[in-house]
C-alpha cells in the first residue's frame, strides 16, 4: 500500500506526539519537521530520522510531502493551514483552527476549491467512549437526549500564551456537544473571567440552549490543583458518564449500573489513521473544516455573551 508522505509544522509538546505518531503508523511516512525554533527542529528531526526545516515555505516545496499537521500556536494556525493549502498539501490544522471565525471559513474555501482534505485536531471525537454514546444517542438506547454536562479543569498549562481557556480547552466540548447532539445551540450564554492575572480568561462557565429544550453546560479553567476531563450525558433512559482520562465509561439506569468494556486505544493514533485514510482510501471524514468553523464561532459567542452579559443567539 502507498504510504502518505506527510510531515509536522509545529514541533512543541503536541506536534512531537504527530511526528511520533505519524512515525509509527503503517499508513504514513514521516519525512519531515519545521519549527521557528531551528534547534528544537533538529532535535525532533533527528530523534524520528527525518528531514528539519526552520521555514515551512522551504519545506512544503518537497513534492513527496502530501499532508501536513499543524501543530504552532493557536494564532498563527490559520497562516500556516492557509500556506500548506496553496501549496497543494492535505490538512490536519490543531483546534482552534485559526483565531477567528473569518480566517477558518476562508481555509474551507480554498480547501473546497483545490479539492484538498481538511481537518481538525477534535481529538475527543476519537475516544471509543465518545463513540459509544454517540452510538446510543443515535440509537435511543438512552432515550431521548435531555442534557450533557462536560468537565474541563486542569492548572495553567505553560504552554498557553495566545488564547484563553475557551479556544484552548472549552472548544474540545463545545465540539463534543454540538457533535452528541447532532446539531448547533440556538443560544450561548457564558460567564468568563481571570483570576490569575493573566492576558486572556482562565475560567469559563458556558451553557448551550437547543432546539425542543436540550441543554449543554461546560465548565472549564486553568485554576484546579489536578486534572478533571469528564462528560456526563443525560437521557430519558439512562445516564452515560465518561471519563477521558481513563476511558472509563459508566452507564445508569433504573435498573443498573454498568460500565461498557471496549479496547483503550491512543486517540491521536485513532485520529491522524482517519486523516490518512480519509486521503489515501477516501474514508468518509469524522471531522471536517466546517466542524471547526462551527466549534469557533460557538466559542466566540461564548466570550462576547461575557462580555455584554447577554444571552447570544445564533442564526
């Protein structure tokens, strides 16, 4: 089978673990890293065997490069997708896709007209978990859906310098919601603020009205002493509780209480497989660009609806 030529811009934290992945995976070829930081570059470069680059213009003009990951920070995500496409690569760009709603529907467009793949980094989605209760949702085995109430705290992670806790942390849920329940919020109403000190908001309480009544609540921040990622989905039937961290999945009913067993498996692994198959065997994409419009332009929603004190209702 031919193997994807794809490589990483981005070699912080999180494009490591690409570069690794795409390292171990039958589907893809790893052939090389860029970073601003050309010393940090070299040393991903040389732990995977591949080529480092400073410059991703120099990088993209490899013709055996098909795909690309973004993985920089989260402002200048756009810039670099937007780069990658005009030069004929497929994209997988990091959630929050780009710094607001303008720039990412422009990245769909040029993605549409060039025929390219693109994607966003909604690694949840990839969680057997998360797909189990999209399966009963689906379904109705729990009922009808009622409620889903996400979990998202952590202390501040340094990496952060560009955006606040809503694009960064609260944007994976609001996804998930959106995701579960098959459709947009008409409503957001958010409250945000800093506790720290810091340049953007640190904390943020969001809750999501749908259509015939459904809600989302997601509480987020950078302020707890331990990690909590967790969601709990509220049906007429049952209650399906899952927790990210170890995959554990929790379902309640009158009757009973059960927990599911089903493979734990690495969701990055799960999602840049699906992004190589979406290309090379043109799998149906589980996320797309459009995905990553909705998620943000929610998330932006959520800071204004803060800012004003006011419900946001979207069209």
């Amino acid at each position: 089978m031919k193997k994807l030529g794809v490589a990483v811009i981005g070699t912080g934290f999180w494009g490591k673990n690409h570069a690794r992945v795409y390292k171990e995976l039958e589907e893809t070829e790893l052939l090389a890293v860029c970073d601003i930081d050309a010393g940090r570059a070299k040393a991903v470069a040389q732990q995977f065997g591949v080529k480092h680059y400073s410059k991703p213009s120099q990088m993209l003009k490899n013709k055996e490069i098909d795909a690309v990951s973004i993985c920089t920070w989260s402002t200048v995500l756009a810039k670099e997708a937007l780069r990658a496409l005009d030069a004929g690569k497929h994209v997988l760009v990091e959630k929050p896709m780009a710094a607001n709603t303008k720039q990412a529907e422009k990245l769909v467009q040029i993605a549409e007209k060039e025929r390219l793949h693109l994607s966003v980094g909604f690694l949840m989605r990839f969680i057997p978990g998360l797909q189990h209760i999209k399966g009963a949702a689906a379904k109705k085995t729990i009922g009808e859906l009622v409620c889903a109430t996400a979990k998202r705290v952590s202390q501040w992670p340094e990496r952060i310098g560009d955006v606040g806790v809503v694009k960064d942390t609260a944007i994976h849920d609001i996804d998930v919601v959106a995701y579960l329940f098959s459709e947009e919020p008409v409503a957001i109403y958010a409250k945000t603020g800093n506790m720290m000190n810091r340049k953007f908001e640190d904390y943020a309480q969001i809750m999501l009205t749908f259509e015939e009544g459904k809600t989302a609540f997601i509480e987020s921040n950078w302020l707890t002493p331990y990690k909590t990622r967790t969601l709990e989905v509220t049906g007429s039937a049952a209650i399906m509780k899952l927790d990210y961290i170890t995959q554990e999945l929790t379902v309640e009913t009158e009757k009973e209480t059960v927990q599911p067993r089903y493979p734990i498996k690495e969701p990055l692994k799960l999602e840049l497989q699906h992004f190589a198959n979406c290309i090379l065997k043109k799998e149906k994409p589980l996320i797309t660009g459009t995905d990553g419009v909705k998620a943000l332009r929610i998330a932006e929603a959520a800071l204004r609806s803060s800012v004003t004190g006011k419900a946001i209702k979207l069209k």
